[in-house]
C-alpha cells in the first residue's frame, strides 16, 4: 500500500499555526493536513474552509500520555510525514520534544520539521525570564537536531519571530508594575510562515523574519549577555 503523504500542525487553531494550515494546503503533494489543538471548534471551521484534506485531532499536548498515544496511532504507520510543525505555546520543552520522537520514525528524505522558537531565544530577557529561556532551548535543540537528522536528508529548523500580532500577543499585556510593554516591529504570522517554509525547504536550520530581527540577532551574537539585557530594560522603559 502507498503511504500517504501528510503535514501535521500543533497549536493549529490560531496565529501562526492557523498560517501554516493555510499554506500546506495550497502545497501539491500532499494527501492529508492533520491539525491538532485543545479548541476543536476552531479546528473543524479550518476543516470547513480547506476541506477534506483537513485531518482533526482535538489534543491537549501538555499531557505526554496524549502525545504517546497520538503516536501509536495505527494510522500513522500508512504515512510518510513531509511536514511536522511544533507550534506549542506553553510546552516548548517536553512537547516539542515528545512531537519529535512520535513523528521522526515516519519520516524519510525530504521531510521537514519546523519548531518555534522566538526572537526571545537570542538573550536572557528579564521579566520574560521563563518564555526566553525555554525559547533557547527550542533553538539549540533544533538546531542540533538538523545535523544529527542529515544522514535521513530531513531538515529541522527553528523558526525565530520577533513580535507577532497573534492572541499570544493580545493575552501577554498584562497590568503589572514591570511588564513588556514595547512591541517593536511587529509583523503578522503569514509573513514569517511563509518565509519559514521557504527556508526550511532550502534546508535551513535557523529562519528569521525581518531585517529587524536580524539585527538582533547579530548584535545579540557581538555583545554581551549583560549588556544585552540592559538594552532590552532600557528598550521596554524598565530601566
């Protein structure tokens, strides 16, 4: 029997993830989209808009157990994985990692993972302590990971945003005394999606979106940490 040829996208309700769904499903070659998220209501009006193609899986990934049965799912072994995309929002450690290990063994040469990590990853970041430092994970891990998956001829790429208009956005505005409160150069998801794929089909193992964002990260490699996040205090009026 013929394996499908599938793309899986977590946190695929909304923002970025809602951007991929969007561009995969225009993408040739590709039999089943399946989209994961806890809100199953927004998943089946994404299923209603891109139609049958559209495979849903209403899964709250903060549980391993979840993640461990989605991949023992049987029908995962009639398809060939040509895209995992980890958008995980609050579990940008173990579920990233979980996705990985599920999904690797279903994929061969050509296929692509894409995991999120942030502009945040670049430099500690007082007051986003926690976000930054797991964002870093997310990069190095996948960044690493693409070396030791080369021999399959599978790509891993972090992708690096800077600020998105996205609800993550809308829900991190928060009354407190010290807060972020300066979102410089914010973008909209299609953008960086659209780029993130494009770079990671190139065999990319780091995509950034803006010149912007480029700069930080140059800069963020030249200077140090200390002085990094004095800049980033004195950026967000905190200093």
């Amino acid at each position: 029997m013929k394996k499908k040829n599938i793309a899986i996208v977590t946190g695929a309700s909304s923002g970025l993830g809602k951007e991929f769904v969007k561009l995969l499903s225009a993408k040739k070659g590709l039999d089943e989209i399946w989209i994961i998220s806890r809100n199953e209501e927004k998943l089946k009006k994404i299923q209603k808009r891109y139609g049958e193609k559209i495979v849903v899986y209403p899964m709250d990934l903060s549980s391993l157990e979840n993640i461990k049965a989605f991949g023992e799912n049987p029908s995962l072994k009639n398809c060939n994985i040509r895209y995992l995309i980890n958008n995980m929002i609050d579990l940008n450690i173990s579920g990233v990692v979980a996705m990985g290990l599920v999904c690797i063994p279903h994929m061969k040469k050509g296929s692509h993972i894409l995991n999120i990590a942030s502009q945040a990853s670049f430099q500690p970041l007082p007051y986003q302590n926690i976000y930054s430092s797991t964002k870093a994970f997310v990069r190095n891990y996948t960044r690493a990971l693409n070396v030791e998956l080369r021999e399959k001829g599978i790509t891993a790429t972090a992708v690096c945003p800077g600020w998105m208009k996205t609800g993550l956005y809308d829900r991190g505005i928060i009354d407190a005394k010290k807060a972020t409160t300066n979102f410089t150069n914010m973008v909209t998801p299609d953008v960086v999606a659209k780029k993130a794929l494009t770079d990671a089909e190139h065999g990319k193992d780091m995509s950034v979106y803006s010149t912007y964002v480029k700069t930080c990260h140059t800069i963020a490699k030249l200077l140090p940490q200390k002085t990094m996040m004095k800049l980033w205090l004195i950026q967000q009026r905190l200093l």
